[in-house]
C-alpha cells in the first residue's frame, strides 16, 4: 500500500533580498486532501497536513460529534489514493446508525472549519458546557504560551503551519500538534490525548493562531476549561465560550494577555489588577 505524502517538501526558490536575487531551495508544508469516511460513507474532505493522520481521525471524530469515545472506532485505516488521503473509520452498531441520520458532506479549506455546514444552526451550535474547575496563575499563562514555539519543529521548518499544544501544571507542555488549518491542527490535539488516555480538564489548550469559534466549540467538546491563544478571537467566538462557561484568553504575549469569558479560572495578582479601557 502506498504511503501518504510527507508533510514537507522542498521546492526551488530565487530569493530576492537586499538588492540581490538568490538561487536556492525552500521547505514548504504540505497540503493534501484528507477524506474521513465512516462505514465507507464519506462525511468530510479536508485540505490538510499529511501528519498525525489517526490523531486527526480520532479527534475530528470527537469534536464534530461523530463518536463520543474513541472505543466507538471499531476500526481504522489510513489509505494513501491517487487523489490524496482517505482515513476509514468503522463505527460501532449504534453509532454507524446515529452518524448516518446525520450525515452530512463537507469541504473544509485550510483555513476554514465550517465550510459546508448545512445550516445556519449547526454553524453556531453552543458546544457542551466546560464544568472542570482547574485554575491557572497568571505565570503559568505566560509558561504555557512559551512552551509552544520551540515544539512547533514543522512551523519551524515551513514558516506555515498553526500549533495547538496542552499544557498542564503538572507536567507542562503534554502534547502538541501542527497543520496548515488550525482547527485540523486542534483535532490532531483532541486526537493524540483520547488515544492516549488523556482528559482535558486539568490543563490549558494552547493556540498559535487567532480564536475563531470553531476553536471554542472544539476546545469544549473535549472539556478543556482554558484557551489560550497568541492572536484575538472573534465576537462570535468570545459568545460562544461564554455560553460553554470556557475561559478564553487572548493576545497572549511575553507582556500578558487579554482575559474574556470566565475570569475566575485566572489568579492574577490582586495589587497589579486595574481597569483599562
């Protein structure tokens, strides 16, 4: 069986920087179509990073709703064709016939998750409600955001790719995923930490991108209590966490950030804390 396309490529480039043209190659990222199918019926097709392929199986399956736990993938297979990837899932009895009734077929772009959604509704669905309790010290905000670059080896290389790390107290940065898209970058997350047994609830997602919603909507489905992220959300994003009881946290940087739903997960020291337009 063939194997799926690396996740890099070097191209020929000319360079052209102060006043001089160079010849010369560059890494890029790669961009492939990815299909997810269940019991050979196809759900989604999404332009993505060849990398992480089950964690990206198994983690657009949770936060999408498609199986509640990762048990409920009786089976999957990783298929490299002439078009791209196809990344076959076989479902449980019952949850073949819960994801059938809502099937639905979708074509994601890099840098869109909801491309396709077949309603307004399901565009801006309110994900489950974050309970968890964690809390997290303003320092922690600050190492939990500066865990994230040095991993990124792929952004490093490339200069293209989004990161979504989690972080916790205990043991810092656990695990970190990258992809062209962010939100596939998020569900190669969600994926790595089910199959290996991890919940969400004790640490901090991290991002290295801006905070749209469907970030928010896949951080709650599985159950991280923080977000943090180096860009700002969007307005739908910030209601959106605010309804799911998530703590957003934006425009993270090595002078602070910017808190916006659910502050009492963040102790900040209390003589530094003032009100600034």
């Amino acid at each position: 069986m063939t194997a799926p396309p690396a996740p890099t490529r070097a191209v020929a480039r000319t360079a052209w920087r102060d006043g001089a043209a160079a010849a010369g190659r560059r890494v890029l990222a790669e961009e492939t179509p990815v299909a997810l199918s269940y019991n050979r019926a196809t759900l989604a097709v999404m332009l993505a990073t060849p990398a992480d392929l089950e964690d990206f199986a198994v983690g657009f399956s949770l936060t999408e709703g498609v199986v509640s736990a990762p048990a409920e993938i009786e089976e999957l297979a990783v298929v490299a064709v002439p078009a791209g990837v196809e990344l076959r899932m076989w479902l449980t009895p019952a949850r073949a016939a819960a994801a059938e009734t809502r099937r639905r077929r979708l074509t994601g772009l890099g840098g869109c998750g909801l491309c396709g959604i077949d309603s307004l509704a399901a565009a801006i669905r309110t994900p489950p409600t974050v309970s968890a309790a964690a809390r997290f010290t303003s320092a922690q905000i600050a190492t939990a955001i500066a865990a994230l670059a040095p991993a990124q080896a792929l952004n490093a290389a490339t200069r293209a790719t989004h990161a979504a790390g989690f972080w916790t107290a205990a043991e810092g940065l656990v695990a970190l995923r990258e992809d062209v898209g962010r939100h596939n970058a998020l569900d190669k997350l969600a994926g790595a930490l089910a199959r290996s047994g991890r919940g969400a609830a004790d640490g901090i997602v991290v991002l290295s991108s801006r905070l749209s919603v469907e970030l928010v909507q896949k951080a709650a489905a599985i159950g991280a209590p923080v977000v943090v992220a180096v860009s700002a959300p969007t307005a739908l994003a910030v209601r959106v966490a605010e309804a799911a009881g998530l703590t957003l946290v934006g425009v993270a940087r090595d002078d602070g950030f910017e808190i916006f739903t659910h502050k009492q997960r963040i102790v900040l020291p209390a003589e530094t804390t003032q009100h600034v337009a």
